[in-house]
C-alpha cells in the first residue's frame, strides 16, 4: 500500500489500534503507526482524537507488526484466563473471589480484568470478534512461517479459536473450548 501511494504521490500510513470497542467509543486507543514520520506529524493532531497511547514506530509496516506483536500478547494472556477460569470452575472455587485475590497481583491484566469478567458474567458480547483475532493471528502465522520460525502459543490459540466455529462472539468466548471438552 505504502509503495503504491508513494508512486501516486498520495501519502500513507499503516496505523492499526489496540483497544477493542470500548476505547473507539472512549478515544483511547492505542495507535501503532508506519510510514513516512513527517506524514505522522501532520495528522498526529487526527490521531489524538482516537487514541491516548500514539506511537510512531518506524518505517512503513512496522506498525502492522508492532500490532501482530499485540495479538500474539492478547493470544497468550486471553488463553491464561480461560485455563485459569476453567481451573476455578473444576476445583469448586468461587470465582468472583479467586478474581479479586488475582487481578491485582502479578497475574492482572486487562483481559483479566475485562475478559474475565465478561466470562463471569455469561458475556460473550464481542469487543474484539473472534473473526478479527483469527484474521490477525493468522497475519502473524504467516509473516513467521515465511521466516521458517514457529510460534507455538500462537498456532495453539489459533487452532482452539478456529475450532469453536463461533466467530461472531467476541474473543472471551475462548471458555467453550473447554466447556466441550467436559
């Protein structure tokens, strides 16, 4: 894209975001952005009206794969918290106190906290659809399978998301994979 630009004279930037729904509907996503710097100083100020976290990270493509860098994260984070959630459900413990007891320790994250409690709530509302992930993931299989290089959490998250066929739900609905399993 950036090339084709280029050689129209139009100017272009890859800028994907981070934060679902609610931080389009809030103003505070977080932006990655690749492409020319002097392009991303002029519409910075366009930017600033979506985002909070706003990063120009390099030349043209680095901000798609700053963004894989992100869902593989996500890929990881969002699986621990299924497995944790479903490990609370198998030995009995209250769930709602096992979040309290973990979401503000060295195991918090924001899936944690907004995931989590999604799954607690029976909330499979997509922020994120299941779709996207899988669109993003596999962007991220394939730029790593053309380096010969393996990521294994991600081609296992991969592989569980693609296998629940419910792609209109949002990325929390990572829990069925282990419903059907019991």
């Amino acid at each position: 894209i950036y090339t084709d630009a280029k050689i129209r004279n139009i100017k272009s930037l890859d800028a994907p975001v981070s934060g679902g729904d609610i931080g389009a509907k809030n103003g505070t996503l977080s932006i990655m952005v690749g492409g020319d710097k002097n392009v991303y100083e002029d519409v910075y100020p366009l930017f600033q009206i979506l985002g909070q976290t706003i990063n120009y990270v390099g030349q043209a493509g680095l901000g798609q794969h700053t963004k894989m860098t992100n869902q593989i994260v996500i890929a990881g984070t969002i699986a621990g918290v299924v497995e944790a959630i479903h490990y609370a459900h198998q030995t009995g413990l209250e769930t709602d106190t096992m979040m309290k007891c973990i979401s503000k320790g060295a195991a918090g994250s924001w899936q944690l906290e907004h995931n989590g409690q999604a799954i607690l709530d029976n909330n499979f509302n997509p922020g994120f659809y299941i779709k996207h992930f899988i669109k993003d993931m596999k962007i991220a299989q394939k730029e790593m399978s053309d380096r010969d290089i393996q990521l294994d959490i991600l081609n296992k998250v991969l592989e569980m998301y693609t296998n629940l066929n419910e792609d209109e739900l949002g990325t929390q609905a990572l829990i069925h994979h282990y419903e059907k399993e019991n």
